[in-house]
C-alpha cells in the first residue's frame, strides 16, 4: 500500500456510471473534493457528501492540486484540456492532471507536453474493470507519464483501483489500455466462433 498522502484538494470532472463511483472513493478517503459534470443532478450525491460544485472544469483547476478527468472521447479530452478556459491554462504550477478516459496516445502526449510548458504534469491513466470495478475500487490503472509524478499522486489511485502499473512515458497508458482492448475483442471472437 502507497503511503499515506497529505489530505488535499482533488478535482473530478465526468461523473458518469463509473466516475461517479471513483469520486465517492476520494471523499471517503477524507480527501477535499471539487467536481464538474455536464449534467448536475448526475453528481447530487456526491454534493450531499460534501463535494464542492463548480461551473466549469478550469474553475477545478485552478483551485485543486490534482485533477482527474473522466469524460466520453477524445474530442471532450481536447476541449477540457487544451481549450482557452481549459485545465491546462487555469492549472496551478506543480500541479497533476490525470486523465482516466480511454482516449488518444499522440492526444496524451501533446496534452502532457503542453502542461510541461505550463508548469504541471499530466498523466494518461486509462483504466479497466468496468462500472463493477469502479464501484469496488478494483479498477486496474495503466499510467503513461513521469514516473515521479505518479509516485505523489498513487495514494489517490489506490483508492479507486488495485492493480496499477506505469506504462512509461506520456501515451503509454493509452497504448496500454488499446493493446488490452485489441486483446478482449480478439478473445471475445474467438469464444463466438468456438460456440
């Protein structure tokens, strides 16, 4: 088990079926928690626990000292990122961005250089284990990015997940989690074509 990290603020942005899941594992892990969701009603229970609204994802950023994203594609990733109101431009120095969603490796890491030049890192920290997972705080974690940006923000991972491996550099855990895919898909044709 990682060591226990300091109490802070954490920022969560996309609190579908499996977000919302993993959220609630931050906050009763005691830590201050900041969310943005598309639809608000989707996070009233998260609230009720004392989570902190905010009106947009760079308002997050610019108050946590990490934030996690899980939203739906690639497209949503850019814009949260990378747009002009964006976490990268309201991102307080040092800080870490984590973006858990099944998404692009060359998108990972342009969004990972472009917080460098900002002062933060991002890590691409796709995950697998489903709504169920989530739920149980069994998610496996596969983590492109700096290895000692990952080392201070693990305690928040092993929250939301048990099995979590550095991939290596930036894109690493996108790979991971698209190798992983390629691999379920290819098993689940396979079992098909024997029935």
């Amino acid at each position: 088990m990682p060591n226990p990290m300091p109490l802070q603020k954490v920022g969560f942005i996309g609190l579908g079926i499996m977000g919302n899941s993993m959220a609630g594992h931050l906050l009763a892990g005691g830590h201050e928690l900041h969310v943005f969701n598309r639809t608000r009603a989707k996070v009233d229970n998260l609230l009720a626990r004392g989570a902190v609204w905010h009106d947009a994802p760079g308002e997050i950023a610019a108050v946590c000292d990490v934030v996690i994203t899980m939203v739906g594609y690639p497209a949503d990733v850019e814009a949260i990122y990378l747009g002009a109101d964006g976490l990268i431009t309201r991102a307080r120095r040092d800080s870490i961005l984590i973006d858990m969603t099944t998404s692009s490796p060359l998108l990972a890491q342009r969004i990972a250089e472009t917080g460098l030049g900002h002062g933060c890192h991002v890590l691409d920290a796709p995950v697998s284990g489903g709504d169920v997972g989530a739920r149980n705080a069994k998610l496996a974690i596969m983590v492109g990015g700096d290895a000692e940006a990952l080392q201070r923000v693990m305690p928040l991972l092993a929250l939301m997940g048990n099995n979590i491996v550095h991939q290596g550099a930036a894109g690493a855990g996108q790979h991971t989690k698209m190798a992983n895919q390629i691999a379920i898909a290819s098993t689940m044709i396979v079992r098909r074509q024997a029935l």
